[in-house]
C-alpha cells in the first residue's frame, strides 16, 4: 500500500515512517513546515521516501500532493499545538476556509474530524494513527518496578472523574492531582506544560493523570508519552502516572519505564471504561 504520512512535530511520525517501511509500504510525507523536526528529511532520505513541506492552513496543497502520488490512506501522526490557530502567522487556503466555516467551534475533534471529512471527499481515507505500532500502545496494570502506593493510588482514582469529563468535553486530556485536588487542567498548552505547572503550583508529590476521550478517534490526537514526559515530572516532583491501556503510545518504549524507574516515578495502565451507549443516552454523539 502507497501511505500518505501528514505530519506534526515529535518523534511520532518518525516510528510511523520507519513501521510503515518496515511493513513495506511506499509513503509520501508531508510536512507541516511550522512544526515539524527538520531531521525527518534525513529519514525520509534513508527510508527513500517522498517529502514535501508544506505550511499549516494549505489544506489543499496537502491534498494535491498526496492525490498525484496515488495516495489513497494517510495517517496523521505528530503533534500540532492547538496555540497555533490563535497566534496569527498561519495564512489558510480555500481549501482550508471551508472547513473553517463549516466549524462551530475549534476544538480538536471539531476541526480534525473536519479535516478527515475532507480528504474522504477527495478519496484519501485517514488510518488508525496507532495501527502501524501497536506494539508501543500501554498495556494494563503496573508497569513499572514500583506500584502507587496508597495515597498515590487514592489521588488517581480521585482524578479519573475530573479527567474523563474534561477529555469527553475534549477541553485537554491530563490533569494533576494532589491530596485529593485538583491542581492543574490541561487545555491547549500540552501535557509536559500541565506537569511544569503542576510542580509549581503544588510542589512535589503531584500524580499525572492522562486519560483518552470517551468515544477517542483513533485517527488523531492519540493520548502520547514519551521520555519527554518523565523527565518534565521529575523535575516537578511527580511521583505518578496513570495511562490508559491500549489508547496511549509509549513513544521510546522500554525507554520510558527505565527512566521512570531511576525517577522512582511509579506508571499505571489504567483500562479504560467502555463508552457510554450512543443509543440517545448522555455519552451519544452529536457531531
């Protein structure tokens, strides 16, 4: 299969490439010129795959470049912070406007799904985002040396409440939590800034709670941590994490429960509740 890879900033879209490779796929990327690492073009060059850099808002453009290199699944891999669509600087095309205008607000699920509805109509469907790496989604349970212990495990559940509300509200996806409070809510500054406020609001001993949305679209904005995220909480003070099985990329892998592991930091993989029925009932969609 020829995959279109659209991506963001981090080191998701680099493991995409390199899984998809692997998988033997021919993939076209294309890049967002404000966000994404400049080194992709030397992974592209190993990987001998097509690379185009292409600036936020040219919806259209991207869509072009994947339609004439006979692309027909792409996925979205790799971060673009939310801030960006309020900074000014980003000069959308007409392609773009009119998902703008179709949007009565621009909150992640309202402007990708618009986005993903888009490409669909010019014939590209957008893929799983974890579908080429399934084996760095959390698994279940404790997954570090040290277990929460009693008043880390009372913060958590605590926190589950509050942090499936704001998800399902799709406001942010990780909040802090300590003595049973809530001391920081993620919105569009992302989760290692929640962490860094966290520890300066509370000091140490803040637990990280990082939750998918109930009805989570597996095609973007995927729950992602990564060694990034331990050493933000170990310079806060956190002492935990809890990560929803199955619905969250460990992006550096075994990586990330070593260095957990030196920072005392205990991570749980939580199971994540099933959603609630779309059968008219509280948690049914209505976009």
């Amino acid at each position: 299969m020829h995959i279109g890879l659209i991506a963001g900033n981090g080191r998701f879209p680099f493991l995409v490439l390199d899984a998809a490779r692997a998988q033997g796929h021919d993939v076209t990327i294309v890049a967002a010129t404000e966000e994404t690492f400049p080194e992709l073009n030397d992974a592209a060059a190993r990987h001998g795959s097509a690379i185009h850099w292409v600036s936020l808002g040219q919806l259209g453009t991207c869509i072009t470049l994947l339609k004439n290199a006979g692309v027909t699944h792409a996925v979205m891999a790799g971060q673009v912070k939310h801030t960006k669509m309020f900074a000014g600087g980003i000069i959308p095309d007409l392609t773009f406007l009119s998902v703008l205008k179709q949007l009565t607000s621009k909150n992640t699920d309202g402007l990708i799904g618009a986005v993903a509805s888009v490409l669909h109509d010019r014939g590209i469907e957008l893929m799983d985002s974890t579908s080429l790496l399934q084996p760095l989604l959390a698994g279940a349970g404790v997954l570090t040396a040290r277990a929460p212990n009693e008043d880390e495990q009372k913060d958590i559940e605590f926190g589950y409440r509050m942090a499936d509300a704001v998800a399902g509200l799709d406001i942010g996806q990780t909040i802090a939590v300590k003595h049973l409070a809530v001391v920081a809510v993620e919105a569009m500054e992302g989760t290692d800034d929640v962490i860094a406020r966290a520890g300066h609001l509370a000091g140490p001993g803040v637990r990280i709670i990082k939750v998918a949305k109930p009805t989570q679209d597996m095609r973007f904005d995927v729950p992602v941590v990564g060694l990034a995220t331990i050493q933000a909480m170990r310079v806060a003070g956190a002492s935990a994490l809890s990560i929803d099985a199955g619905k969250t990329l460990m992006l550096d892998g075994d990586a990330i429960i070593a260095a957990a592991n030196d920072a005392h930091i205990a991570i749980v993989g939580r199971v994540p509740p099933a959603p609630a029925s779309s059968a008219g009932g509280p948690g049914a969609s209505g976009t």
